[in-house]
C-alpha cells in the first residue's frame, strides 16, 4: 500500500517538474546559425515551437541580403519547429532579394518585413494569419504569393508598395482590409476572388497604373466608408503625374514612366448577372471625383507627386467578365469565353463549343466540357474552344 502511494506520489512529482521546464523554456530567446550561415533569433512559444524574433540589438542590421529560414533548429540538445515569424522581426533589416519561408510556419506577425528591400516573396500554403502592415513600405517588392490558407488580407498590409506588380487574392479570402494595398502604385490588375465579402477603405486607394479589376463575386462585395474622398479604389489615371522618392537608404527613385496625356480609368469586370447591380452600387459604379491640381509633399517620407488631373472612387465602365457585351442595351451579348485560375483549378466561362487544355509544352492535358478543369501544376496554360483561345496561369 505504502509502495503504491509512492509510486503515485513520484508519478506527480516527475509530471510537475515537467510542466514547469516547459513552462520556464516558454518565453527564452536564444540565437541559432542556419545552413546559409546567417544568425537568426527566435523566442520559444510553446513546446517545441518557436518563432522567429527580431535581433536582440534591436537595429535589424544582423539580417541581410537572402535569408532562409530553418524549419527546425536546435538548441541546448531540444529541437524546436518553426512555427511563426514575431512582430517586426525582420522591419528596416538590409534583407529578404528574397526570403525563403518554410511550410511549417503558420503565422506572420505585424510588420514583420516592414522597411526590408525584399524583392519577392511566396508564402508557403498553411499560413492562415498575415500580420497588420506586414510587409507595409517594402519599396522594392515586385511579386507577392498569398496562400490559399487565409481568409482576410489584414490591414495596411502591402501599403506604399510602389513596385508591387503582381500579387494573388486567394480563393477563400473574405474580407481585404483598411488600405491593403494603398499606394501601390505600378499594381495594374486585380483579381477578386467570389469569396469575398467585403473591402474595407482605401484598399486599392491611389493604384494609380490600375487598368483591369476582374471581381467574380455574384453578389456585390460591401465597401467601407469613403475616406479622404478617395473611397475603396481610385479609378482614374491622373494627368501629368511625376513621382520621386529619396532617402539615405534606396536613393532616388524617379516613375517618369507614370506622366500621362490624359486622364484614363480602369475597367471593372463582373459575372453579367451582376453587371446592373455593380454599376448602381456607390463605390463600384456611382461615387464621386475631385480635382488634384497640387504638389502633394510629405516631408516625413521624402515624398513627393506633381499631380494635375482627376481622382474618382468609382468605376466609368464596368463589363462583363464573360468577355461579350453587357446587354445592358437589350443587345444579346456577343458569343466568347473567358478563362480564370484558382487553387489549382482553370475555371471557363461564357459560352463554349467543347474544351480542350494544353500545357506549355503543346501536351494536351484535358478535352471535354467541363467549365472547371483541375490541371494539378502551377504553370501557364492554354484554353482552347471551338477557334478561340485564351492563356491562363496557374499558381
């Protein structure tokens, strides 16, 4: 009897001093020396989980040029999973061309990359939470890969990223946040999912160079409140706009490219059911426009735009993305297709005379009537019907 209670005693005793190892090991810093040789700081957040931390020093100078992060690291005989990227961790470092991610992350902190000149970046599929103005002010960056694991762009998250070009709105993502994308300003197209369900101000406020945005929601997305009268998305290119940009860190940066002769809007493209309820929805297809006939300084930035034209917040034209007329004449809409990606899967739509999928290579992959064809790769395709067709890629 004696021996039992012991034994159970132990049995307790050994469990408790187990949960207050851990407990203590949650919360330590402690710096470790990947493959690449670069030094990385991480915090403990759980047992065996860590995430990656900013420098001790707190200057972010200890990370440059590409980093890869491990997926596991030792340290004092324990190896932990990297399972997060902490708040700020790498802002205003002289990274991330590009920085390498691995799948086993889960969350990406606020401003987490803020300031880096980090070129690219692809976030790898699991990845459920993105971090406010994570990447906010990455002045550099062309081309962002979103996985398909999130369900909100959070806010300010690639604000002032002048160079952004590229970027996927995953299907699933339901909500784009206060100004995601504000200020980016070579971004020229604009792919929303039917996902989504809302879009909060200033999101794609002052995408100046927005030419195209494709929004396949059947029902239209809610828009936040007009801000600063530019509202969700500015539609307009404006007359004779320059752009300059110094500082000790990027130098000069000079968008000559950006003086137009005139002023121009983007057109928004939606499914043709919706076409009427776009165009009489405030913020899509009413709204208003106000003159910018000022330089327009921000010390605080070193920024600076001549501006001499007109901004609107809402869309001049808006289009079917079956690719025919709107009908909205009484017209019957002309006979074409139109050919989309998502998660995988090419998506067709409009009216089509059989189906036939072709990789780069020339191979035939798929032939039937399906309008959505799973093709299983990332890649570029062509969609080919009747003597049309159309080029896709799928991420």
């Amino acid at each position: 009897m004696f021996n039992n209670k012991f034994s159970v005693m132990r049995r307790i005793f050994t469990f408790v001093c187990a949960l207050s190892l851990a407990a203590a090991a949650w919360g330590q810093e402690f710096s470790a020396v990947n493959e690449d040789g670069k030094t990385i700081s991480y915090t403990v957040t759980g047992e065996g989980e860590v995430e990656v931390t900013r420098h001790p020093n707190s200057s972010g100078t200890e990370y440059e040029g590409d980093v890869r992060i491990p997926e596991t690291v030792e340290h004092e005989s324990v190896t932990y999973t990297v399972t997060g990227i902490g708040e700020e961790a790498f802002a205003y470092s002289d990274l991330l061309d590009a920085v390498e991610i691995p799948a086993s992350v889960k969350a990406i902190g606020a401003n987490a990359f803020q300031g880096t000149r980090l070129k690219e970046v692809e976030i790898p599929e699991g990845v459920t939470e993105i971090g406010t103005a994570a990447f906010h002010s990455c002045f550099n960056l062309e081309t962002a890969v979103l996985p398909g694991s999130i369900t909100e762009i959070d806010t300010l998250t690639f604000q002032y990223c002048y160079s952004l070009k590229e970027v996927n709105i995953p299907a699933g993502v339901r909500k784009i946040n206060l100004g995601a994308f504000n200020y980016c300003l070579l971004l020229e197209e604009i792919e929303i999912p039917a996902s989504v369900k809302e879009i909060e101000s200033l999101a794609f406020a002052y995408c100046l160079s927005l030419r195209e945005v494709r929004c396949h929601a059947t029902d239209v997305p809610a828009l936040g409140d007009v801000e600063e009268e530019t509202g969700v998305f500015t539609t307009n290119y404006l007359v004779n706009l320059s752009f300059n940009y110094y500082d000790d860190t990027y130098g000069e940066i000079d968008f000559e490219s950006f003086k137009h002769d005139g002023a121009k809007h983007a057109t928004l493209r939606v499914p043709q059911a919706s076409v009427e309820a776009y165009r009489a929805a405030e913020g899509w297809g009413t709204g208003v426009c106000h003159p910018e006939e000022e330089d327009m300084i921000y010390d605080s930035w070193g920024l600076s735009f001549g501006v001499d034209g007109e901004v609107c917040n809402y869309f001049h034209e808006i289009e079917s993305l079956e690719g025919g007329g709107t009908a909205t004449d009484g017209t019957e809409a002309e006979k074409g297709f139109g050919v989309y990606a998502e998660n995988g899967v090419i998506y067709i739509e409009g009216e089509t005379e059989g189906v036939e999928v072709y990789d780069i290579t020339g191979r035939r992959v798929y032939t039937g009537n399906s309008t959505a064809v799973s093709v299983g790769r990332a890649g570029v395709y062509i969609v080919k019907s009747g003597e049309e067709t159309e080029k896709v890629v799928v991420r």
